[in-house]
C-alpha cells in the first residue's frame, strides 16, 4: 500500500509564478481607468432625442480622415463622401482674370444658343435644359450638382405607382431647387472666384523652390492649405441644404397610402440616398460600436484580452492616419496615443480581467468544461 508521501508525489504539480496583490491592484487600475476612457468617448459620439426618444450616433470621422496624410492617405480619401465630387470639380486652381474678346464673343454666342434651346423645348413641351454658363468659376461643379439632381429625380418618377400628376410635381420640385442653386450660386461668384485663385496661388507657392526643404516655408504652406480648405465648407452646406429640401419635396409627393407603404417608403430612401454617405454613416456606427463596447469589456473585466487588441487596432488606425513622420501631420495626441497603447498591451499581456472581472468566471467554466487542470 502506497504511503502518504508516495501518493503526494503522484499528484501533478503546476508551478506559477507569485504575482504580489500591489500589481494586481494597478493592473485593476489600469484596466479600469482605460476601460473607463474609452467607454467616455464612445458615449460622446451618441446624443439622445427626448421628443423621439431615440439615440442616434452624432458623430463623424470624416473630418479626421479628410486631414489623412502619409502613405495610407489617397486610399482613406477615395472612400470618403465627395459631395457630387467638389473636390475635383470645385477645388481647382482658376486664375482670375478679365476675359479676352475672343471669351465674350463665344460666351454670348453661347446664351443665344441656350436661350434658343430651351424656348424650343418649352415649345414642344419638352423638359427644357439647365445649364451654367461655361466661364464661371463653379460651372463644372454647378452642372454636376444640377445633373445629379436630375438622375434622383429621374429615378423617384420610376418608382412604381407614381402617376402623371406625381411625377409633373417632381419635375416642378426639381426646376425650382435648380434656379435656387443658380441664384445661390451666383450670389457667391465673386467670392469662389477669389477662392479658386488662391488655390492657383497654393500650387505655385508650393510648387516654388525650397518649399519642401525649408521648415518656415512649410508651415507656412500648412496654414494656408489649411484656410484655404475651410474657407468652401459654407459652400457646401449650403447645397446641402438646398439638397436636402429637394429630398423633403420629393416625399411630400407621396400620397398618405404611399407614405404608410414601407416597401414605397424604404425604396424612396434608397433613391435619396447618397452611396458616400451612407457608407460613411457605417464607418460611424462601427467607431462608436468599436469604442464603447472596448470600453465595457475593460471594465467589466471581460475578453479582456479581445477588447484590449481592438484597442490596440483601433488606435493604431488613428495613428496610420496621421503618421508623425509625415510633414504636416497632426501629432497633438500622438504621444498619448502611444501611452495608451503600451497600457492596452500590459492589459493583453497579463489578461487583467482575471483578477475583479467576469473573465475569472469564465475562466473557471472554461476549466470544468475542457478538464483544465487548476495549478497548485
């Protein structure tokens, strides 16, 4: 018969490592404090209506990710919302200047041929075109926004069960919001026109020698870009607006029996949609997802380790977007960025949510399922 200390040899030992309970308890800290943070931001992205009741996410990244720079930049910015593509019909350099005899004499030939072409359109009953003149500073843009409206509506009017009277109005909707982006526009000539010159006065300051050699030169370069940029954002909005009372008219058009039909009212939205935007409005949804629930988990203590490498990720994203080797990156928070980091890597590394947090409840379940032996 086995003695008592042949039978204590038999039991398998495991030998651990003696963690003292003041690094339990910062490691606790840690995970509460970041946990705590992230959870703080997420929420700010969230705002509440009490008349609805409802809480919407009421933030976007698209901001940040207009700034990218680096490497990682032009694939950032071909995925974001480009309102009917202002950047590269909008933003270009124009050098403002009078124009020559030749441009006068072929922009009034030009409003003849316009006016005679749309009193023989109205004459035939026909839908009569709505153009810019070609030597305006917005011209391009001013013709893309006006065609885009055009296709929207186009598509509303195939909708099923519109009838003639619906899709007179849409035409007549449509018409209107057009000449209130004319006038709009034309209000701003002057001011756009100045704008697309400095523009034209960036690209040569930039193109200039010793610009991309001298530290002054590029701040200086950095500033103006910079100004230069916001000063269209009124602009912008402000078709948007425009935009947006083109959509409501649009839906005011559905008859009460349309406007209770989901299936009508779910295709209107698709039609109105933009595909940027909407896109965008996922990548928001997903930001604020991603930060509140890394948040939730550190501070309950659970799938630590999964929370702290979204963490990571997440951040690290941030910082792909404005490396800090990168001349003119924003690196304000890039230092504590990487802080933040090195903490949610302590968290990853040391599984903190076995100690105060649901993940040793886990643990011990896992441990009785799979047979895991406990270490003495």
């Amino acid at each position: 018969m086995a003695t008592s200390a042949e039978r204590a040899a038999a039991v398998p030992v495991r030998r651990v490592a003696y963690i003292p309970t003041g690094l339990i308890i910062a490691l606790v800290l840690l995970r509460l404090c970041a946990g705590w943070h992230f959870w703080r931001e997420g929420t700010k992205k969230l705002a509440y209506n009490p008349a609805t009741g409802r809480t919407t996410v009421a933030f976007s990244a698209e901001p940040m990710l207009r700034l990218a720079v680096g490497p990682l930049a032009p694939t950032i910015k071909e995925e974001l919302p480009n309102f009917h593509d202002w950047e590269s019909l909008l933003a270009k350099p124009w050098v403002l200047r009078p124009m020559t005899d030749k441009e006068q004499a072929e922009l009034e030939k030009w409003e003849r041929d316009y006016a005679a072409r749309r009193a023989a359109a109205k004459k035939k009953g026909e839908e009569p075109p709505f153009e810019f003149q070609p030597q305006l500073p917005y011209a391009e843009w001013g013709t893309r926004v006006s065609d885009d409206w055009k296709a929207t509506v186009d598509a509303f009017k195939q909708l099923p069960d519109m009838s003639d009277a619906q899709k007179k109005a849409a035409d007549e909707a449509l018409a209107a919001r057009q000449e209130q982006l004319k006038d709009y526009l034309t209000s701003q000539a002057k001011e756009i026109g100045e704008w697309k010159n400095e523009l034209a006065r960036l690209r040569d300051w930039e193109a200039g020698a010793g610009a991309e050699s001298i530290p002054f030169e590029m701040n200086r370069i950095k500033e103006k870009r910079s100004e230069t940029a916001a000063a269209s954002a009124p602009w912008i909005e402000q078709v948007r607006t425009i935009e947006r009372g083109l959509n409501r008219d649009l839906r005011q058009i559905l008859n009460a029996e349309q406007a209770k039909n989901r299936g009508i009212t779910e295709q209107v939205d698709s039609v109105l949609a933009d595909a940027g935007d909407v896109r965008m409005h996922r990548v928001n949804v997903a930001v604020t997802c991603l930060v509140i629930g890394v948040g939730v988990c550190l501070v309950l203590g659970l799938f630590t380790r999964l929370a702290a490498a979204l963490g990571i990720l997440f951040l690290l994203a941030v910082i792909a977007t404005q490396p800090p080797w990168v001349a003119g990156a924003k690196t304000e928070v890039f230092y504590y960025q990487v802080v933040e980091i090195a903490g949610l890597l302590v968290l990853f590394a040391s599984a903190a949510g076995r100690w105060a947090g649901l993940d040793f409840f886990i643990r011990a379940l896992l441990g009785k399922c799979c047979g895991r032996k406990e270490p003495v």
